[in-house]
C-alpha cells in the first residue's frame, strides 16, 4: 500500500524487526531477527502483523541503502583502559577487518547518492567516544559492509579487538 517495504527488506515497526517473508493484503510476514536490537540474527520465528500498523507506526528498513549499509558497533570500555589506546586498537581492528569492503563500499554509495540526491557517509571506519557514567564510556564504531555480512563482521572486529586489548589490560 505505502511502499514503505518489499519481500526480503529488514524492518522494523514498533516491538517487530525481520525479514520480510510475505506481504498480503491484510497483513506482512517477517522471519523474526533478534533476540535484541543489536543481534542480526534469524530467531527462527515468524512474526504476522497486520497492515493497519502502517497508518499509524513508523517503518525502520534497515537495508534501505541495498548491499552495503553504514553499521554501529557499541564497545563499552572501563576508564582503567584509556580513551586513546581503545580506540586506536578499534580503529587497528576495524580497518583490518573492514579494508577488503571500503572501496566497493565507496562506489555502492556514490551510485546511492546519485540514485537518492544525498550526500554520502564517509565509507572509512569512524569512531566516537560517549561517557556512560563514572565508571565507564563506550567507543562507538561506524563502518559501511555488506549487509548480508554484519553479524560475520562485527564479531570478526569484535574477537581481534578483544584479543589486542586483553593482554594489554592484564600488563
């Protein structure tokens, strides 16, 4: 009706987030992804809604920049390991993981911005650091991937992140 979704599109619409399995005139099918927001993950439920929700709730695509999609990783970190050594051993573990990515990253979103009269993100890993509270802050990592490989990523940069971080922690 509103376009807002196809078949295989990730959404969201208030409490569901899937794929989009079947679309019928009374009401959309999504495989569920979870178990939280930050999981990419099939559940391996399927979830019904019905289509009235679309006069009334806003629709997230998650997918809607195609192939490559611009991905958050939120790292929460103690203060005992300083700002700067997280965040450059993120960055170091980010760009190892991300390097194969950014130059078809950078051409899928120039086509987008042709496509959709918008100015892209930059397609290089960024990182922000956010205060959490006395106790801890978070580094927050930007990075465009194939969609179909964000969870393969993410747990990639997270694993060699760690395993940089540990030993330096423990010295």
């Amino acid at each position: 009706m509103s376009n807002s979704y196809g078949l295989g599109d990730h959404i969201e619409l208030g409490t569901v987030r899937g794929r989009v399995v079947d679309i019928g005139l009374l009401s959309t099918t999504v495989m569920e992804i979870g178990p939280n927001h930050s999981s990419h993950q099939m559940t391996g439920r399927a979830l019904t809604f019905p289509n009235s929700l679309l006069l009334s709730t806003p629709v997230i695509r998650e997918n809607h920049m195609g192939e490559y999609v611009m991905h958050i990783i939120n790292v929460p970190l103690a203060y005992e390991v300083p700002p700067t050594l997280g965040e450059r051993l993120l960055m170091e573990a980010a760009e190892s993981v991300c390097d194969p990515h950014v130059e078809v990253a950078r051409r899928h979103m120039e086509d987008m911005a042709k496509r959709y009269l918008v100015d892209i993100p930059s397609v290089e890993p960024r990182i922000s650091i956010q205060p959490v509270d006395e106790k801890r802050y978070q580094l927050i990592l930007r990075i465009a991937i194939p969609a179909r490989e964000r969870q393969r990523i993410e747990q990639a940069i997270l694993h060699k992140f760690m395993s940089d971080c540990y030993p330096i922690i423990k010295a």
